[in-house]
C-alpha cells in the first residue's frame, strides 16, 4: 500500500498546481490500468495510479459560492460541530429577495454567546474572506471546503430556532456538563474526550503549546485507542454465547465509529478509527496485521474520500508521528527491553514521544515557526493521567447512571487539576518552545533525510546469533 499510495499522492500535489480537462485524466486513467493489467508493466501501473489521485483531487476541488463579501445582509445557517456553520440562504442586498445556497463558513462568536450543534440561526452581518496575510490558514480553511468567517454577537441575532434531532456531539457535551464540573476540568474533559476545544482558555492552550502536549487536546489516536480498549473490555463476554464473537467485533466497530462521530471526524480521528477497525478485522479473520501497511491503506482511503486532506496538517501531523512510532518507537522499544516492567513502561514512553516529536518537529517549524522540547520530560508523566481523565470522562458519557456523579466528578477534577498544573510548570521551563523557521524546501528535504536513513537502516542485514543454552 505504500508504493500505492506515493503516486497517488502525487497526483494530488500535482493537481494543486496544473489543471487539465476531466475527460483527458480519466481517459488517460483507464489507458494506463488497461495497459497495467495486459502488459504487467509497473510503470502503466504508477501512471494509473498518478492519475488517479489527479482525477480525484480535480472531482473533490472546491467549487465558487454565491455568498457575497464584505456587504453587511442576513443569513440563516445551521451551527455545525467544530465551530462551523451551513449557511442555507442569504438575502440579497440589492433586490431584498432570498436565495438558497450550501456553503460552509467558520463562525466566530462572542464569549458572551454560547452556540449548539444544530441550533438554527437568523443573523445579521459579513462574510469575511480569510486574512490574505495568513495565506497558509486561508489556503487550508479554502481546502477544508470553508467560504469565510462569520462573526456572531448578541445584538446581531434576529431570531433563533432550538436543535432539531439527535446530535452525537451535543450529547456527548451535554452529559460531560451534567457533572457541573469547575471551568478548566470541563474545558479539558470537553476537548479530550468530547472533541469541544470552543469553551478551552487561550492562555491554557498556549501553555499546553509551549509544553508539547498540545496533541492532548485533539481527540486522536491515543483518545480512540483508549475507547478501543474500553469497547473491547466492555462486550469481553460476548464470545461466550452463541456466535458472540461475531457480535463483539461487529459492535466493536460501530461504536468505535460512533465515538468518531460524536467528536467531529477530524483527519486524526478518521485515521485512527480506520486503523482500529482494521486491527479488529484482522483478529477475527485471524490474518497478520501489518501496522505500516495498515496505515499507508488507511491514508489512501481518507484521501480517496477527501484529497484535500493531504494538505490538513493536522491530517500530515497525525500521519508522520503514528509512522516514526512505527518505523522507529517500536524497534527502539524492543532493543532497549529490560525485562522490569514500571522501567519498560517509563523507556517506552520516552522512546514513542521522542520518535513522535522528531517526525514533526520539522512540520511545526514550518507551519507554526516553534517547536517545543519540554515535550520529552512533559509527556511520559502528563500522558497517563490523560489516559485517566479520557477513560473515565468517555465512560461517564457513555454511562451517566444516576447517584455516580461525585465519584466521576471527583476523579475528572483530581485528573485535570493535577494535569493542567503539570503542563502549565513545563511551559515556564527555561527553553521549553524553540522558535524555528524552516522553508518549505528545507522541511521537503528533511523528510526526504528521514526516510532515506530508515530505509538504509531497514536494508541493513542483522548479525544472526544462535544460543548453545538448553
């Protein structure tokens, strides 16, 4: 799947930057797979691919919207999870007549004004475009299918209508505010076990930037990992009924989807969720699970279904560090093995988080001009108590049972009390952020570096040692 997915891949990149007519890709496509298929030659078999992801990037490109910039009219929009909004129709300034549309906005409000998922909106205001001066945001909101930012206020809302239906996410929220927990340990149970990061303080998430352990705050592989577990804890007895087995795994799946809807569906959470049900198929089928190739089909999928994912860095962020756990945590875990288990534990924590921060460290200099180092000692004490805090938190939403309140509310506000303290003393660490620039060229060329040393350390023979030990 990896030789798959690199020319794939570049076909996306590719796109980004010429465009050529639909009909000539695809009929370049089909040339290229027939010739593969009757002539068994690789080469065919990489244009087809190349061109494939070529078509795909050009079908998923972001069309024009209708919406006007920068004059003042009324919209009526639906709020959405994530802190976005649907605008359904418009009215037009110059005629007063309203017109439909489907467009997607970032909605920005005032901290006096609390938004739900699904509540309907009548509003007064602008579509502003994204800052021309942060064209990498702009350019990545523009690929995530978002038109401009709306700015909401009391005093610009002309009528409101309640959520209609069931939304996965406001429940999740809703029961977590069931346990009237204190403000921080809310915001931090919210935007790691609920995926709501809206209600998280500025001066709180900036520490968990400077600290490194800014990860802990999107809901991604380490959060789906622990509902994983919990699934798999929770339906342990079903394989002694008949044909239980088949149950578990089948619900096993469901809910580990559900849980990714009911957090947003970001790029890591997609990615993780794909991975575990991966892994729980091969258990029933009883086939071998190969994590590198497990994740390179992951990432094909996800861009198949969303080729402007390629350019999310959170999507480039939760791809490289789940990668170099693989191709370097995990051998690094198994040669430094002792045999005592708390020291394995501390080394293997260490291992994945400095595996993990070096493959991104070249992205975050390029995107954000900082990396962090605080993150080596932060993590391996601050991670098992985000473990904690995610497990109990996701159990309550998942069980509210009545009278387990001040046991859940003990143990969440213990937790995060104790995590927001530990993260808030690594961000005042002399030296805990570097500042960073890298250029686009030096970033490209650093992975390149990267994956060139892993492949060669890959290709190196190991020395066989046999035992004369009984």
């Amino acid at each position: 799947m990896v030789r798959a997915l690199l020319p794939f891949a570049a076909g996306i990149v590719l796109a980004e930057e010429y465009l050529l007519p639909l009909p000539f890709v695809w009929g370049g496509l089909l040339c290229c797979g027939a010739a593969a298929l009757l002539l068994g030659r690789r080469e065919c078999l990489f244009a087809a691919l190349l061109l494939f992801g070529w078509g795909v990037a050009e079908l998923g490109r972001p069309g024009g919207d209708p919406l006007p910039r920068g004059v003042r009219t009324e919209y009526a929009l639906r709020v959405a999870d994530g802190g976005e909004g649907v605008v359904g129709a418009w009215r037009d300034p110059a005629t007063g007549a309203w017109r439909a549309a489907r467009v997607r906005v970032l909605l920005r409000a005032d901290s006096t004004l609390r938004l739900r998922p699904g509540e309907r909106l009548l509003v007064g205001g602008w579509l502003r475009d994204f800052p021309q001066a942060a064209s990498g945001y702009g350019a990545l909101m523009r690929r995530r299918g978002l038109a401009g930012t709306i700015y909401l206020a009391p005093e610009r809302i002309i009528g409101c209508e309640a959520p209609r239906g069931l939304s996965l996410h406001g429940a999740a929220v809703g029961r977590l505010e069931r346990l009237g927990l204190s403000p921080g340990a809310a915001a931090l149970c919210g935007a790691m076990a609920a995926g709501e990061r809206s209600t998280f303080p500025d001066e709180l998430n900036e520490a968990y930037a400077r600290s490194g352990t800014i990860h802990l705050l999107s809901v991604s592989g380490l959060h789906v990992g622990i509902v994983f577990m919990l699934v798999r804890a929770l339906l342990g007895w079903l394989p002694l009924v008949r044909r239980g087995h088949l149950v578990r795994n089948v619900a096993a799946i469901l809910l580990i989807w559900l849980y990714a809807a009911a957090t947003g569906l970001s790029p890591s959470v997609v990615r993780a969720a794909l991975m575990c049900s991966v892994l729980q198929l091969s258990m029933v089928s009883s086939s071998l699970y190969v994590s590198g190739n497990a994740l390179a089909a992951t990432a094909f999928v996800m861009l198949v279904a969303r080729p402007g994912w390629l350019f999310d860095i959170s999507f480039q962020l939760s791809f490289a560090a789940v990668a170099a756990i693989f191709a370097w945590g995990v051998p690094l875990c198994r040669a430094l093995r002792t045999g005592i288990r708390p020291l394995d534990a501390l080394v293997a924590s260490l291992a994945v988080g400095a595996a993990a921060t070096a493959a991104t460290a070249p992205l975050l200099a390029h995107t954000f001009g900082t990396v962090s180092v605080a993150g080596l000692a932060a993590n391996p004490a601050v991670v098992p108590l985000s473990t904690a805090v995610v497990f109990a938190a996701v159990l309550w939403m998942a069980f509210p049972v009545a009278g387990l309140e001040p046991l859940f509310r003990a143990v969440l506000e213990t937790g995060c009390r104790w995590q927001n303290g530990l993260v808030l003393r690594a961000a005042e660490w002399p030296g805990a952020a570097v500042g960073a620039e890298l250029p686009a060229w030096a970033t490209v060329l650093l992975y390149l570096l990267m994956t060139g040393a892993t492949v060669a350390a890959w290709c190196v023979e190991r020395e066989k040692k046999v035992s004369l030990r009984p």
